[in-house]
C-alpha cells in the first residue's frame, strides 16, 4: 500500500509547482523559505543530540512550549528541531525566545525528500503532535530505527472513518510508533482499532501553559481609543462567514451600548481585506489593526490583522466567541481565553475540542449558542453581572488538578 500512496505523492508533485504559487500569491507561503518543504535545507545540523518535534500549526505549537522550555534547560539534549507546516506558526515562532530550538518547514511527504531531511537533521527521536500523520516520513524514520512518538495524540471520528477504509494501510503505519499519548478516551479506542501497540493517556497539553512571556506591547494611540470605547466582546480566531456573524450581533448590541466597540482576531489574517470588504458592507466602520491610519472615533469593529497578539486582546474581555464552531471546522482552543477570565460562548461544531468544552460547560466558564438572539443575550448576560476573571481562572486551576 505503501507503493501506491507513493505513486500519488509522486504525481502530485508535477502539480506542486502551482500550489506553491497561489499559495504565495495568498499570502499562506513564504516566498523563500517554501524551499525548506521541498528538501533544500540551509541550516546546517548543530552538534549534539537533537531532537525533532513536528506541528501543524500554531495551535500544536503553542500546546508543546511549555516542554520544549523544560527540554531546553536539560544538558542531555543539546538541540531541537521544530518543523511546522503554516506560515502562522513560524510568525508565531519567530516571537519566542528560545535559545535550542531550530524552526523549519516540514518537508513534503515524499519518499526522496523525507529521506533527505531525515538524513541531513538525524534527530534522535521524533515526536508527531495530534494528528501529523506522514506514511513516508514514518516509514524511513521506522526504518532508520529512529524512536517515534504521537504526543497530544488525537483523532476524530470523521478522520477514524477515513482511516478504518484502508484499515490495513492504517495498520502499517500506526504500528510504527513507538508510543502514543492520546489527549482523550476517544483517541485512545480509535489509536487502537488502527494498529497502535503502545498507547497511553497523557491528557490534553493544551491545559498547559508557557512561562514564555510576550514582549509585544499595544501602542499608545491604541490604547488610547480602546480606553475611550465600550468594548462589547470580542471574536477570536473566526472563519469565514464567522466574522459577519460577529458583525451582526455588534449591530443588534451598538443599539443598547453606546459607544460600542467589537474586536475580531480572525484565524487567518491574510483575509482581512475581505472580511473588511464584507462587514462594510453591513454599513459597520471598521479598522485594520496593521494600518498607520488614525483610528476613527466612530470605528465600530477593531479586526487584529496581526500574529502573536491575541493575548494582549484577550484582556480586554468579559466573553468571547470562538470560532470555528458556527461552521463545520470542529472548534479552536478555547483554553487561552478561558483562562485569562473570559466566559466563552460557541457553536454546535465543537468536535476537535469536545472533552475540553465539556469541562467548561460544567464549570459554567462556556456556552453553547445557536443564533444571534442567543449571543445578543449571553453577552448582555455577562456585561450586566458582576462576572470575576478571577473566579473563572480559579475554576480552571481546579480541572487542571483533575487532569
């Protein structure tokens, strides 16, 4: 199976060149550095033991900050290698500081150029985080004996259905890791049906948090007209279609609040432009984050058009929506806005997060919502209580004891 799947790897690459293209063209490749995914790697292997982690993107990376700070400060381990496959999260990279660690882009998953990497970075192990799962890059890593681990392994049941039609195929690959540390029960049956041997819970590392501190400060203009406006809620990392969601509950919201101001951080910032094009429409005045413009008295949605920053926004907030949820993405990590003191309201589309929203439910610090009557409503709620941040982080501390 492993022959075919590199038959059509192969034939894709024919097609790579035009990928790589629009995608820069969009603004989701880098313009140079989009030669480390095609195997000409420039950084040259340090000495000593290294170690590889590999993310997909900015949520998976930030989940393994807070051990990759302790793996630094071990003598053992001189060297990481951290491979990701977004341009957002090598942004995000690029604002810690971390004295071991390499970023670089994954290389794509073809049987020649994995085997370059592989040879040229020789780590000795591998750790895959969730759901990277790359049949040649953990074939030739197998082969070379190379120690892998799934860490913060997890799959949902949409991926598993996938996975279970080429069930055989599946169990090739997933009994090439040495262990894997599911996040959730659910994880754990499926790893199993698939062909895994050594598979424990560990519990989501999403619950951790990094001591790395943001050295990214909010201009004094800004804060100058955040301070002077009634910030209503805020919409963090947001799809398409999401934004104009939080447009409209802003409009139903300025009614009653004078002053009103709504802050958005969309998932991915290279659709600003469009997310403004869509919310002007709405007859709402918006301004971009990134601009040199001087910021309108009467500016009625704040959109953050800029990585690493969601933190500093964060505080601002009583509640927040988290997208994702509206449309059928799955959810993104509520744990980062739950934890600095925000009530969380989201969609049905949760499944990528489910035992995480599950806690917080129960701890009342999330609810789901439907339609805008309801957010209107829960975000009214949360504005006219007396809502502690304090006694919602002191909720939190409590699941992690559990975890």
């Amino acid at each position: 199976m492993i022959f075919i799947y590199r038959i059509f790897t192969n034939i894709f690459l024919l097609f790579l060149p035009f990928v790589i293209i629009q995608r820069i063209i969009i603004n989701k490749e880098h313009p140079y550095r989009f030669f480390e995914k095609l195997g000409f790697i420039k950084a040259k292997r340090p000495t000593g033991k290294l170690i590889w982690f590999h993310v997909s993107s900015v949520g998976e990376l930030l989940s393994i900050i807070p051990l990759i700070e302790k793996i630094e400060k071990t003598n053992k381990i001189k060297n990481i290698l951290l491979t990701s496959s977004t341009l957002s999260s090598s942004k995000v990279f690029g604002k810690l500081k971390l004295k071991k660690t390499i970023h670089q882009f994954c290389p794509i998953d073809l049987n020649l150029i994995s085997k370059k990497f592989i040879d040229h970075w020789n780590p000795a192990a591998a750790i895959f985080v969730e759901s990277e799962i790359w049949p040649n890059i953990i074939t030739n890593l197998n082969k070379r004996k190379i120690p892998l681990v799934l860490l913060n392994a997890r799959l949902t049941k949409k991926s598993f259905k996938k996975w279970k039609k080429i069930i055989s195929f599946a169990n090739s690959i997933f009994k090439k890791f040495d262990v894997c540390l599911a996040q959730n029960d659910e994880t754990k049956i499926f790893l199993n049906k698939l062909g895994a041997d050594n598979i424990k819970k560990l519990g989501n590392l999403k619950f951790s948090e990094t001591n790395i501190k943001s050295s990214n400060r909010l201009k004094t203009n800004i804060k100058k007209f955040l301070s002077s406006k009634n910030i209503i809620f805020g919409g963090i990392s947001t799809h398409h279609k999401e934004e104009i969601f939080c447009a409209k509950i802003h409009l139903r919201l300025k009614e009653k609040i004078p002053n009103a101001l709504t802050i958005i951080i969309p998932r991915h910032i290279d659709r600003s432009q469009n997310i403004k094009k869509d919310i002007e429409k709405l007859n709402l005045k918006l301004h971009l984050h990134s601009s040199n413009e001087k910021i309108d008295k009467k500016t009625d949605i704040y959109l953050v058009d800029t990585f690493g920053e969601t933190k500093l926004f964060l505080n601002l907030f009583k509640i927040v929506f988290l997208g994702g949820s509206i449309i059928g993405h799955g959810g993104q990590n509520p744990l980062e806005a739950a934890r600095l003191g925000c009530k969380v309201i989201h969609g049905k589309n949760i499944a990528n997060f489910k035992e995480v929203y599950s806690l917080l439910n129960k701890k009342k610090i999330s609810r789901k919502i439907s339609t805008i009557n309801q957010a209107e409503s829960e975000i009214l709620k949360v504005i006219n209580s007396k809502f502690s941040s304090s006694r919602n982080i002191s909720k939190l501390n409590s699941i992690g004891k559990k975890k």
